[in-house]
C-alpha cells in the first residue's frame, strides 16, 4: 500500500498519504489518510484521492474494494493547529 501512499501524495495539495489496509483478502478496505494545505481546494482533494486511491489500490490487490475509508488532516500554519475531517 505504500505505492498507493506515494502516488496520492503527488496530488495537488497533499503533503502527505497513509494507507492501511483492513478487511479479508477477498473483501479489502484500505483506511486512508491524507495531509492537505490548508489552502488547498478539499472538495478537489477529497475526490481526486477518493478516485485514484480506489483505483489504485484495486488493481494493487487484485479484489474489488468492499470500503474506503478517507480522513483528511488539514495542515495548518505552525503556530495553528492541525484539524481533521473524516469521510466515508
């Protein structure tokens, strides 16, 4: 899953990607999270990590994917905090 992590991480505003996989062979649910800039356009990120990643991951393991799950931390200036938005 580490390929699916560093190919999500070349989208525009995401700093960062993990990819952990649940679920059974036959029945694969990566949990993903992403940093994005705070200055990023989400409803972009959101969709365009939500298709490659589904996509990607797929093909990587070979099975139809029964769950994705996608957390989106929004990295904020040093001094701000870092908040997160969770979507499934």
């Amino acid at each position: 899953m580490r390929a699916v992590a560093a190919d999500l991480e070349s989208t525009d505003g995401v700093s960062d990607a993990q990819v952990i996989l649940r679920g059974t062979a036959r029945s694969p649910e990566p949990l993903i999270h992403v940093d994005a800039d705070e200055r990023a356009d989400l409803d972009t990120v959101i969709a365009e990590v939500a298709e490659r990643a589904a996509g990607n991951a797929s093909v990587a393991l070979g099975a139809p994917l029964s769950a994705v799950a996608l957390e989106v931390g929004v990295a904020r200036t040093r001094s701000r905090r870092q908040r997160s938005v969770s979507v499934q």
